[in-house]
C-alpha cells in the first residue's frame, strides 16, 4: 500500500482497507481505507486535480455512465436547489434579517442553481457563488438565463476559498453552505477553518456530503462499489464529519443530521435489480405516494442510514 497519511488527524499507521476498486480510477492504484486512530475513510493516495474540475470532469462523468442527459441532470438540480433552501426553514435557521439584507456565500457552488432558487425565495438577499471552475460558471450563467426571464443571477467569484480568501472577506457572511464540496478536497478540515473566519459572530455553517452509512451499502453490492470514485476523496459518517468540524474550530454548536435525497423506487431499484435506476432516477417529485416516502425519509434521517449527511456548525 502506498505510504498513508490521514487527511484528517494526519496519522499515519497503517490503514485497514475498505474497498480495492475506486470508479474512474485511470490509475488502477487507488483504495480507499480507514485510519485506524481516528476512523475516516478517504482515497489512498488522495490525489485532487483542479483540471478535472476545470473540465467539468465530474458531469461529463455522470452522462457517460448513467447516460442521464444534460437536461434530466439540469431539472433535478433545480429540484435539490429548491430542496436546499428549504432546509432553512427545516433546521430553524432564519433567512432575514430586520436591519438589512442577509449575505449567503455558496462555497463550490458550480452553476449556481441553489443561489438562484433562494434568491427567488428570499427578494433582496445577497448572494455569492465562489467556485474554482470558470467553464462551470460559464456554463452556469448560460442555464439560468435559458431557466427564463426573472431568474436571479447571483454574483459569481472564480476563486478558491484559501486563507487569502478568508481574510479578505473576513466576518462578511450570515451563511456559508458548501453542498457536496467537502468530499472531493484534500485538507477539508482547512477549508472549514477558512470556511469559520468568514461568518459573522451569529453566522451558520451549512454543510452537505453523502453518507457512507448508507444502509444502501449492504443491501446492493454494485451500490456499494459505485459508492466510492476517484473524485470523492472522503467518505464520511456521522461521527467522522463532526470530527472534521471539531478540528477546524471552536463551535458552540455542531450537529449532524440525516438527510436523505433521492426517492424510494430509486432505493428498492437497487436493491431489486442491484443496478442504478438510470438515466432518470427517482428523486420524488409527485403527490401521490407522499404517506410512503415522507415515513420512508423520516425513519432513514432519523437512524442516520439515509444517502446525505447535513451539517450545521454555529460559531
Ligand atoms: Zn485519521
């Protein structure tokens, strides 16, 4: 096995492997595997490449594998958009202020959607999208003015969030989110530390990845192996992703909650056929099997075995 370092708390005995073969490894060398001292899970080695991103590599790969069409991937991210923000409400978290409008900063936030939706939402908040990818800005620009007249543009930055980034915008937000960032970095305790100097003394971290405690895992072998690809460098559980938080600062309050995104004739398609649904899976966007899902989703969030992990951290 290639020399091992945690990403996290940097140990470096020897890991315990979790799985030897790693979707869209070109290499044929990557594992992923489980430090010993603190339990995270990550690629070994952990390799990042910005040109990949750059590329839009991580799209291009879900329409050449799933063959989902643009369109169906671009429909379902308005859909978790609007998911997103939500969640807010769900979590008690307020999108207004009295004395002025709330500053939202969407870290990775790609093409922009959930920015959109939740200035649509919210008339007059002020939002910021900094992503490292000018072609998925572009791109992004491109679909909220094909989404119609009176869709909102947020402001975009072609930026990493580095320290530099955090001092020049120290204190300036009320909400930072990162959705689905914070798996495919290399120091995510680094950039939640970054992540920290950039909300107000009341500000709110909110922060998305999917779960490996998926029960999904055990119950779908090929689940199980698409579960893990090059570009995911982390793998978090409940208990891991807190400990990110606790690393990357002080908080007064850190807390992990299930959440889970995609529908149930999605879940017992996997497990039935034990292969994705395809080229348009089940998010659940109807009325009529509401009873079902809303109990399904409620028991999943609450056991923690759901797809996604949602993450609040308060300063
Ligand atoms: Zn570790």
């Amino acid at each position: 096995m290639t020399n091992f370092h945690c990403i996290i708390c940097h140990d470096s005995a020897s890991p315990t492997e979790v799985i030897d073969h790693i979707k869209g490894d070109a290499s044929g060398t990557l594992t992923a595997v489980r430090c010993r001292a603190c339990g995270h899970i990550q690629l070994n080695p952990p390799e990042y490449s910005l040109d990949f991103y750059e590329e839009n590599g991580q799209v291009n790969n879900v329409l050449r594998m799933y063959g989902t069409p643009m369109n169906v991937l671009v429909e379902h991210s308005w859909i978790e958009a609007r998911r997103r923000v939500q969640r807010f409400a769900q979590h008690g978290i307020a999108l207004r202020r009295d004395d002025r409008p709330l500053r939202v900063l969407d870290i990775g936030g790609g093409y922009g959607f959930f920015g959109a939706e939740l200035m649509r939402a919210v008339p007059g908040i002020d939002v910021t999208v900094v992503e490292p990818s000018s072609s998925r800005v572009e791109m992004g620009k491109g679909y909220l003015k094909d989404a119609g007249d009176g869709t909102p543009v947020p402001e975009f930055l072609v930026e990493i969030v580095d320290e530099d980034f955090a001092a020049r915008h120290a204190g300036a937000f009320d909400i930072v989110t990162l959705w689905h960032v914070l798996e495919h970095l290399t120091d995510p305790v680094d950039l939640l530390r970054n992540t920290a100097r950039l909300i107000r003394e009341d500000g709110v971290i909110c922060v998305e990845v999917p779960n490996v405690d998926d029960d999904l895992q055990a119950l779908s072998p090929s689940f199980r192996e698409r579960s893990f690809m090059a570009e995911h460098i982390s793998y978090f559980s409940r208990h891991t992703l807190e400990n990110v938080a606790r690393r990357a600062g002080d908080f007064r309050h850190v807390g992990v909650h299930g959440y889970q995104r995609y529908g149930i004739f999605n879940y017992f398609h996997w497990i039935h056929f034990n292969k994705p649904q395809g080229a348009n899976p089940d998010l659940f966007e109807g009325t009529d099997r509401w009873w079902l899902e809303t109990t399904w989703r409620a028991a999943r969030e609450a056991a923690v075995t759901s797809d996604a992990l949602f993450m609040i951290m308060k300063r």
